[in-house]
C-alpha cells in the first residue's frame, strides 16, 4: 500500500527549529508571491510590438489619454508567478476532494486526450454544417445516450452549467403553462432537502416559493407536499439523491400527485453519479432534470474547466425545449436545427439560451467517459460512489454525531454534526485542521437542516487505500475537537496562510488594487 | 413596556401601539459573526411572518420575520455599516426596525421571556 494510512511519521528531526527567517520570506520549496502588480513594473513590457505604420484611429475622442497601470512582465516572470501561485493551491490531481455536493472525482487523461483532437478543439461555431459533421454528431451521440441514461423524450444540450440548466427546465415549465392557458400557476415548491440553487431558479423564472419541511430522517415531507397541492402550483422543484445525500423514495408517489393536480416535476439532478445506470428519472415521472456533465461525467470543473448543465425533458415538455439540437437525417448526415432551419416543426420551442451549441468541449469529454465506461461501468460509477460514501459514513459514525445515519445507507454523500465538539468548537475548525492534513475542506454548514454540517463526497474514484487515509486524519481531528485541543482553534498552522478573518473580509471586503503610493496617501 | 419572542428567534419590544424588533441573543449566537443585515423601508406594510429583513453571516443567510402586522417607522441605520451590532448587543443596539402595531392580539400567541427560554432549552 503506498498511501499512508497508519498514522506513521517520519522520525527525522523537526525542521525549521532553531531556523532564522530568510531573507527572501520562502520556506524553500514553499515559495512566497507577491501580487502581479507588486511585480511587473508598469514601465516595462515582455511584447515587443513594432510600431504601427496603420494611419489614424476611428475612435475620436475615445483615445485613452494616460496609461492603464497594466504591469509588464517577461514570459518567463509571467510563467513563474503563475507556477508559484498554482504551488499554494490544492487539487483534485494532488489529493482526495471531499467537497460534499460537487463530485471532485478524477478526470480521466482519456477525455482530454479526445477533446483535444483537432477536429474537435479547433473548429468554429459558425463554419458551414457539413465541415463539422463530426462534432454535431458527437453532441447528438451525447444527447441519446443521455435520453437513454434517464429515461425521458427530448433533451437541451446548450445549458452551460447546473443552475442554466434549472432556468431551462423551469423556462419549459412556464412555456408549457401558458400553452395549456394555466399562467396563472405561480408557485414552485421547494423542499428543505433540495439545493440551494432551486428557489433562486424558480424566484428568477417569476414564481413564487414556498418551502416544503423535511423529516427527521432528512427526506421531503410527502403528506406536507401532497397537501400544499393545488391550482395555483406550476411546479415542484425535488433534489434527487437530495443533499443530505439520501435516495427520495416517494418521488415516484409524489410526481403522480403534482401530475394529477395539473404541475410538473423538476428534478435537480446534479447528484446523478449515485444513480447512474441504476435508477431512470424518466420512470420516477420527473419532467425535467438538468445533468452536470461536470460531475456525473467527469469532467474538469472548480477552476480546472467550465460547466455542462444538458436538461433531459418528458414528452410533455420536450416540445417547449431551446434551439439549437440536433437531428439524424436518415441519410446519416447530422441537421443543425436553428431559428432558420426550424421551419414550421417547433413552434412551441421558448427561444434560445445561448449563442450557440453549449460547452463542447465538456460534450467530447462526457461522451469519451460514457463510451469508454459502457453500461456496466456507469452502473459500477454509481455503486462505488454509494459504497465509498458509506463507508466513510460507518467509519465514523462513533466518533462524530451522524444524524441520519439511523435512516439507512446513504448514497453518495455522508453527512455529520458538529454535536458532541468541546464548548466552542465548531465544525470551521475541523475544516480547518484538515487542511493541515493536507485534504480540501468537506462542504460546511450546509445542508442548513443539520447543525454545523458536515457534507462529505468521496467520489467513486478514490481508493480504499486513499480513504482509510482521510479517515484516520479525520478521526484524529474529531478527537481533538471533542477533547477542547486549543491548537484547532488557530488551525490552518502548515499552509501558506494560517486561520484568515473571513468575517472581516466579508465585513470589509477590499476588491480593488491600488498602487501602494495610493493606499498611503488614503491613509493620510 | 414588555418584550415578545418568537419561535423563529424574533424579538418584539411593545411600547403603546410602536413595537421594536430584533433577532435573539440565542439566534446570533447559532448564525455565528453576521457580515451583512438588511432592514426594511419606512413605510413598507408588514403582515404578521413576513419576511421582513435578511440576515446574513459568515456561515448562511437568512429571513427575519415580521412577529406582528403593521407599517415600518424605521430600519437601524446603524447595521448597515455595523452589522457587528447584530453579535455585540442583540437584544439592544442590535434592533431591525421599529413598526406600529395594527393588532395588538397578535401578541397573544407570542412567548414572554420565560416561556422562550424554556423552548431555547429544549433545542
């Protein structure tokens, strides 16, 4: 086993006793950095540009009369700061990822290998149709594939991440209200367990909404829903598995109830790595349910890559769906179906939501992981992303408080309480010693229904090696928050900043640089 | 002059038909160093449980009910550059806003002092 899963350390002296600061402010390979604009000297530049010899400037009294303040640094400069700042950050390639809702799992180098072929990473959204055959017809591979995964009619792939992707679903919804003369349906229910993200989505698209409680065992109330239904309800907006990381069983019980009081069943699937393969939305009557390609399909996100939000819709909505898609001709050749190409065929489609065809480069990544998984990998992706998060959930459950640990398995989530932390510890200063022991922070303080939550994502990626690791480091932190260990409280102690005030930075935010000479003279 | 709480951690000063309200010493202490408050409108008209103000602190943000029905006299200018008040001086310095009271019965199903510490015991 190469990962260190004992609590073994190394018996060599402690360094840096004795040590005298250096004069530089680096701990040798930890390397300090200013920001680039306490570097690079405005008076210099790494680009030498010949001057212009293009006569006169259309901008008129537009021209920029004094310089900008931009630093100028040589590539090398350039290279260097970067390098060092990404030195002081933390990865998904350095370690295990714990961010509770968000999947940080690998990302395999076979994705980025496909996406960066030429024919589909230097291509143009607007070159004719028939020079990018190849790419369309990844995206309307992707598009069946994901039907086929969830079960459902139709499918937009332009949303750019999970919240776009809710805005479609819920834009849908609204579109096919209106169609059926029921616009005056203006609530969204949105139980306790959902994300976030969906009462911002549904206040967004115009409606109102109203919160539906959870269970003790941290599941949707479905007698308090099916009782707020009614004809004033266009929509009930369900997390699936939810965020405290459980499978919703009545949801099936539940869409039959919104459907026959005249709503739709809007399903934020952006935990469908825990189901993936196994259970089918479209089954459980879900009308429309956004998929993070960025997660379930591995691709980079968090800094290392932009967002994919596809919203797979029913019979019922698939009609009222964005432009563009796709469609197989029966001759093979892909159709771009656009505002000029849509003819009379969709005429309940609610417009467009993006320039153009969504995140590419996420397209070829996702299919390149579905296609090299097969059927038996993905059902394997969500049986690993269970079995990781419940082994994490059993490997804890003695020493933090797991309030639905009495509910059964988990799914791919396990979620812990600060109950039980000496008198004014909190779950921030386990967040924070973990960072000593070299992991990223679990998710904190959300969900809001447990107290001092502690929402912890394995991913199906990680070993069993790796996770005995962070089990152990997580083990000693707990011990050291039920025992009062003072040194939590002033934890971060080895990363390249100790505990930062966050309540001063979010008190007094500073969000602009100004030249040192500036900021003394302010203070004068 | 007597006080009101809430179960949702509103507190309620009545003084004649003019109430002062604020979030409990209990509430800020659960929500942690508030970053940010924001406080109603002179003149805005409240019913009982609405939401009235937002507060926010490092860890989430939530919605301050209206305890009672009625106009809004005034927001605290002072958590606007201060929202430290919040934590510092719950019950006092700390208020959210002052509103008259349309009916006064709504008083009725609020908890004095005594009856709120005994249901912040058995949280």
């Amino acid at each position: 086993m190469s990962i260190n899963a004992s609590g073994w350390k190394p018996t060599a002296p402690v360094k840096g006793e004795g040590a005298a600061p250096t004069f530089t402010g680096n701990k040798a390979l930890m390397l300090e950095e200013p920001l680039i604009f306490e570097i690079g000297s405005t008076e210099t530049t790494g680009v030498d540009f010949a001057d212009g010899d293009v006569a006169g400037s259309r901008l008129g009294d537009l021209t920029r009369k004094s310089a900008i303040g931009l630093p100028g640094l040589s590539e090398q400069e350039t290279v260097r700061h970067y390098t060092r700042l990404s030195r002081q950050n933390y990865a998904i390639d350095l370690g295990l990822f714990p961010l509770g809702s968000c999947t940080m799992k690998h990302n395999p180098r076979l994705n980025e290998k496909v996406a960066r072929m030429p024919g589909f990473a230097d291509i143009h959204p607007l070159q004719p149709v028939d020079t990018v055959q190849g790419a369309l017809g990844v995206i309307n591979e992707l598009a069946v594939w994901l039907i086929k995964l969830t079960g459902m009619h139709g499918v937009a792939m332009s949303p750019k991440a999970g919240a776009h992707g809710e805005l479609c679903g819920i834009l849908c919804i609204k579109a096919a209200l209106e169609k059926r003369g029921q616009g005056h349906r203006k609530v969204v229910l949105v139980p306790e367990s959902a994300h976030g993200t969906n009462p911002a989505t549904a206040a967004f698209a115009g409606f109102t909404v109203e919160d539906i409680p959870a269970t003790a065992d941290g599941r949707v109330d479905t007698a308090a829903l099916k009782a707020r239904l009614g004809p004033d309800v266009a929509a009930v907006m369900i997390t699936n598995p939810n965020t405290c990381g459980l499978f919703e069983r009545d949801l099936k019980e539940i869409s039959d109830a919104v459907h026959a009081a005249g709503g739709y069943v809007y399903c934020d699937g952006a935990n469908f790595n825990a189901i993936v393969g196994r259970v089918r939305p479209g089954d459980l009557g879900v009308d429309a349910m956004h998929i993070n390609l960025h997660k379930t399909f591995s691709t980079p996100h968090g800094g290392g890559g932009p967002g994919s939000g596809p919203v797979v819709l029913s019979e019922a909505l698939a009609p009222f769906g964005p432009l563009p898609f796709t469609a197989r001709m029966a001759d093979g050749h892909i159709q771009l179906i656009e505002e000029e190409t849509a003819g009379d065929d969709h005429p309940d489609t609610f417009g467009r939501m993006v320039a153009f065809h969504g995140q590419m480069g996420m397209f070829t990544r996702a299919l390149a992981y579905i296609l090299s998984h097969g059927a038996d990998g993905l059902k394997q992706v969500a049986e690993d992303a269970v079995l990781n998060a419940n082994y994490v959930l059993r490997s804890l459950e003695d020493v933090f408080d797991a309030p639905f640990a009495g509910a059964g398995p988990c799914m791919h989530e396990a979620i812990f309480s600060d109950k039980g932390f000496a008198a004014g510890f909190s779950t921030i200063d386990a967040a924070k010693a973990l960072i000593d022991e070299g992991f990223h922070p679990m998710t904190m303080y959300f969900p809001l229904v447990v107290h001092g939550a502690m929402l912890i994502e394995p991913t199906e990626t990680e070993s069993r090696a790796a996770l005995d690791q962070f089990i152990g480091a997580l083990r000693s932190v707990a011990e050291r928050a039920k025992a009062g260990d003072p040194s939590l409280k002033t934890a971060p102690h080895f990363a390249p900043r100790a505990r930062l005030d966050e309540t001063l930075a979010a008190r007094k935010p500073v969000l602009t640089w100004k030249p040192l000479v500036v900021q003394a003279e302010a203070a004068e | 002059m007597s006080r009101y709480f809430t179960e949702d951690h509103e507190w309620i000063d009545v003084d004649g038909d003019t109430g002062t309200v604020g979030i409990s010493d209990y509430a800020q202490s659960q929500l942690g160093d508030i970053v940010f408050v924001e406080v109603p409108d002179a003149g805005r008209s409240l019913s009982k449980g609405d939401e009235a103000a937002v507060v926010e602190s490092v860890k989430a943000a939530s919605d301050v009910y209206s305890p009672v029905s009625g106009n809004v006299l005034e927001g605290n200018p002072a958590l606007t550059d201060e929202p430290a008040l919040v934590n510092s001086d719950p019950e006092g310095e700390g208020w959210f806003f002052k509103i008259t009271l349309s009916d006064a019965s709504e008083l009725d199903a609020l908890m004095d002092e005594t009856a709120y510490a005994a249901f912040v015991a058995k949280l």
